[in-house]
C-alpha cells in the first residue's frame, strides 16, 4: 500500500501548497470501502484557499490524472477519494508478500537509529504481578514493531533489585528465615518474609530502624549483607526467567537498579555542581516548583539513595552508552509523576535528550474471577495466571478437537497467546477487565480467534499439496477477495501507527480484521473445490493470508500453530 500511499501523496503535491509529508499525516482511511482506499480531507486547505472544501475537492477530482496506480479520484464533499486500481493492488501486495515473507511489511526508515525500551523492570523478591506482566508484553511487542522498522533496539531490564525492602527482607530472613525454603521457594518464602515483616512492624518498631541499619550496611557493601542479597536476587532471577522464557521474552540488558551504585555518587555530585540540589530537612533534593511539580528527593537523611536516584544515573549511562534517538519506559500509569518528575531534572541538568524520553504508561487489570486473585492475599502470581490459562485452553481442545498431535504444547501456545492478546487487544491506558471465558473465545475478539484463522489458512494449503506456488492476481475479483487483498495491504501502515502511538494493541486491532476479512472471504469463495486457475489464484491469497497473520502474531510475541 505504501506505494500507492506514495503516488497520491505525488499527485497531491503537484496541485496543492503542502509539502509531502504534511500531505502524507493528512491522507485518511475512509471508514468505508466504498469511499475509496485513502481520502484527502480538505478543510485546511479550504482556510487558506478562503473557499469551501467542497469546491476544492472538486477543483482537485478534475485536475488530477489518476491512472496508473489508481483507477479513479472522486470528490465526495469535503474529500477528495482515492480508489487504487484493484488489479495493481492485489498484484502488488501479494508480490510484496511472497518477496518479504516473514519480514513482510517491514521497513528501513529508522535505520542507523536506536530506541531503548526500559520493560518488565519487576521487583526482586516480589511476585512477578500482573503489572510487570503489561510491561513485558507491551515493551516486547513495542521492541519487535520498532525493529520491524529498522531500529536498533536496546531492551533493558531495569529490574527492582535495590532500596530499602532489602533491609527488610534481610532483617526478616535472619529472624524468621528458611535457606531450605528459600532455595526451593524463593519468590513466595521472600513475600511471605516481606508480608510477615511489615505485619511485625505494626507493633514492634524497632524493626523499621534495623531494616534501615541493614540496608546502609549494605550500600556500604557490608560482605554478610551482601551476602544475603545476592542469594535473594539470583534466585529470584531463575524464577523469573522461568517466565520470561514461557512468554517468549529477552532482554539486551539486565540492568537493574543495583547495577547503579558506584555510580550514585558521580550522579549526585554532577547535580549539585550544577546548583540544582539542596538540602532541605536532612534530605537533598532538587525543587521542581517551576515546573509545579513536587522536588524529587536524591538522597534521604540517614544517606540512603532512592528509585529516582538511580534512574536519574541510569538514564544519563543509557544515552551515553547507547546514544538513543528514543528512550520509551513501559510502566504503569501510577508512576506518571516519577517520570514527570525524572524527565524534569534532566532537563534542569541541560540535558537537550530529555526531551527523547517518554514514559509509556498503561492501566490495571482486574480480574473477575475471584479464584485468580489470590493466593496471598492481594496478589496474582503470573505463574499461576499462565498454568491456569494452558489449562482452560488444553480442555477447550480437547473438546473441539480430541485428535490434535501435540495438543499439550498447543494448548500453552493458546493459553498464553490469550493472556498476552487480553493486554494488547486493549488500548494500553485503559483498564481492562480480565474474564477467562472472554479471552479465550475462539469466536470473540481473542487470540485464538486469530490463531484459528491462522490454522485454517494451513489447513487448506495443507491439502493442496499439488499446487506450485502459481497464481494469477487478475482473477481476485470478488468483493471478499478485494476486501482481504486491502487489508494485507495495510499491515505496514499499522506497524507504523503502532509505533507512533506506541501501542502495540493497532497491530492486534488490525490482526483481527485481518482474520475477519479471511473468515468472510473463507465463506464466500470455496477454494479448494474452485477451477483450476481460480483454485490457484485463491491459494495464493490463502498463502499470503497465512504470512501476514504469522507476522503479526510473532510481532505481539503470539504462537502461530499450524493445527489446533
Ligand atoms: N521496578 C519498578 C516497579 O516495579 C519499575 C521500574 C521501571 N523502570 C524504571 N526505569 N523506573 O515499580
């Protein structure tokens, strides 16, 4: 579609005083096939032009050549529609297809650019929670859209492996502790220590100052405090690469908050050289009242370093290792006024890159299913969610199709491909309702639906064993076919959108469409049982078909069995 995209933006430029990539943010998908492939709105220029866009569009219909890549332009009221010629069209998308294969709809543009992606980023010695769960797949599938784009990409893995709780979980392990337990156990033995802890302190304060004693001990680099915290981190590290490895998810970099701490210092003094800091009731701190936001707080009275400390270290070590165009952090919406606040003091510091930083915030999930939610006490362990879903996905197979080979590793792709579309379905800034007989509906807005029509697609090529790859895109002409034929046309546009808006759920909407527009054409034109010429043609877009779902789903991290 690009193509096409690029010829109309030519014949506008010839006829209107807009240069081309104004035109090419102008152009429109009209909400109807029928009212052409893209369509220019003519409002602004109607203001320029102090005429109505309506006689403007008409003007432009009557001036502009359309063939060869279209076969007509036609205004309709305020806007001037682009209908590109059919035959062109299926015979370049399916080309473009079957020439990209599993890189189909990727691109060069950010070639030579780099994008860091700060996701994931959970709590050692916490469950890995349903939150850390939207990081992951959000920051994955933005890494993978961004790549298909041509940029570098820098995955990192700003795991929360330091601050305070690590003198709570020290002073906790020492008193009530089991290494047995920790060994076998570590996330849940250290959250249950955690919970126990601050249950102790309600009534025992003195825990609090030994906990703050402990955690000094060890950013002085105590040898039992660390000790005990490299245990609790390496073994809470397995645990969640156990994860990681389930949904299919790598990092560039593990650099979490601890990877920070000789350089704490160096940060410190920089923003006090600069006369930034000061001190204010023991603390120092960087007001921010120009910007009416809070001071962000570097360093606390007893000397102890904070969250924002180090991300203010680890930003300034990222643009000077990785040089970024782009740093995105996928965390939650909660932490809007931390980055607010982050991307302040940078700029304060001169930093023109600040302006390169954006946090890409996202929204709760709730569960409905009270059985979910948990296990101890508000918690939902990621582990437990996963198991749960393959489990749900093993019996709907079993139901729909006992004979399936492999079916046990099938229903995990299904299950898990429904819990990471249940998060990228959905606009990331909303909150979403999780319901288990929703996601994993396989004729609802789900995964699996996607994954059905995939396999269907290989289902019919499957038992066209005889056919050569042949096809002639001269004989797509039904209206199911031409509908489909656009609708692969566009998976580059909407990695693009994807990427500008920084929702990986464009790419989702879209795949959904896509095995909609399959289905319906699916119903309407039989393949297999077509003549021979037809047959062959038809095949083609089934094959085509297959490919762009496939990409898609790898985009957002899905499986893409051949069979379910
Ligand atoms: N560990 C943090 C949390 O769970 C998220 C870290 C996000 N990344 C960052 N650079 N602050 O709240």
């Amino acid at each position: 579609m690009e193509k096409f995209l690029a010829e109309a933006v030519s014949l506008l430029a010839g006829q209107v005083p807009h240069d081309k990539e104004q035109l090419l943010s102008e152009l429109e998908t009209p909400p109807d096939p029928e009212l052409g492939d893209f369509a220019y709105p003519c409002f602004r220029l109607a203001k320029i032009l102090r005429s109505a866009p309506a006689k403007i569009s008409a003007e432009l219909a009557g001036k502009i050549t359309p063939a060869p890549y279209f076969s007509r332009v036609e205004a309709h009221g305020p806007y001037l529609n682009f209908y590109c010629d059919r035959r062109l069209l299926t015979a370049e998308t399916l080309s473009g297809i079957f020439a990209g294969k599993e890189r189909y709809g990727w691109k060069d543009r950010g070639f030579g650019r780099t994008v860091v992606i700060d996701f994931s980023a959970p709590n050692i010695a916490k469950p890995f929670g349903i939150g850390h769960l939207r990081s992951t797949v959000i920051g994955q599938a933005l890494y993978r859209i961004y790549q298909a784009l041509g940029f570098r990409c820098i995955g990192i893995n700003h795991l929360g492996d330091w601050g305070t709780q690590f003198g709570k979980l020290i002073v906790a392990f020492l008193r009530w502790g089991d290494a047995q337990h920790l060994e076998e156990k570590p996330i849940e033995h250290l959250y249950d220590l955690y919970v126990r802890f601050h249950r102790a302190a309600e009534t025992d304060t003195a825990l609090e100052e030994e906990a703050r004693a402990w955690f000094l001990k060890l950013e002085n680099g105590d040898p039992e405090a660390r000790r005990l915290w490299l245990l609790f981190r390496t073994l809470s590290l397995e645990e969640f690469k156990r994860v990681y490895t389930q949904l299919g998810v790598q990092f560039d970099y593990y650099q979490g908050e601890s990877f920070f701490n000789e350089m704490l210092g160096d940060t410190v003094r920089l923003v006090e050289e600069q006369g930034l800091a000061k001190v204010s009731e023991g603390a120092l701190i960087v007001s921010l009242d120009e910007d009416g936001l809070p001071p962000c707080l570097l360093r606390k009275q007893d000397g102890a370093t904070l969250y924002a400390t180090r991300d203010l270290c680890a930003a300034i070590y990222r643009q000077r290792m990785f040089n970024f165009d782009r740093m995105l952090y996928v965390v939650g919406a909660d932490q809007a006024l931390h980055f607010q606040q982050l991307f302040a003091v940078l700029k304060k510091m001169g930093y023109q890159w600040a302006e390169k930083c954006v946090h890409v915030p996202f929204g709760l999930i709730r569960f409905k299913d009270g059985k979910m939610s948990t296990r101890q006490g508000t918690l939902i362990f990621l582990e437990d969610v996963l198991a749960r879903a393959s489990e749900l996905a093993a019996g709907i197979i079993a139901e729909k199709n006992p004979k399936l080979p492999d079916k046990e590793k099938v229903a995990g792709q299904v299950g898990i491909g429904a819990v990471i579309f249940a998060d990228l379905g959905n606009d990331r800034v909303k909150d979403i309702e999780f319901e288990w007989e929703k996601v994993l509906d396989f004729s609802g807005e789900t995964a699996p639906y996607i994954q059905y029509a995939h396999a269907r697609t290989c289902s019919i090529l499957r038992k066209a064993p005889d056919w050569d790859g042949s096809y002639d895109a001269a004989l797509l002409t039904c209206p199911e076919e031409q509908q489909l034929v656009s609708t692969l046309a566009r998976f580059g546009q909407a990695i693009e959108r994807a990427a500008e808006t920084y929702k990986p759920s464009v790419i989702a909407r879209y795949l959904i469409e896509l095995a909609k527009e399959f289905n319906k054409f699916y119903h309407q034109c039989p393949v297999l049982t077509a003549d021979s010429l037809r047959r062959a043609s038809r095949l083609g877009l089934v094959a085509a078909t297959r490919q762009v779902l496939q990409n898609g789903l790898s985009m957002l991290g899905i499986a893409a069995p051949d069979e379910m």
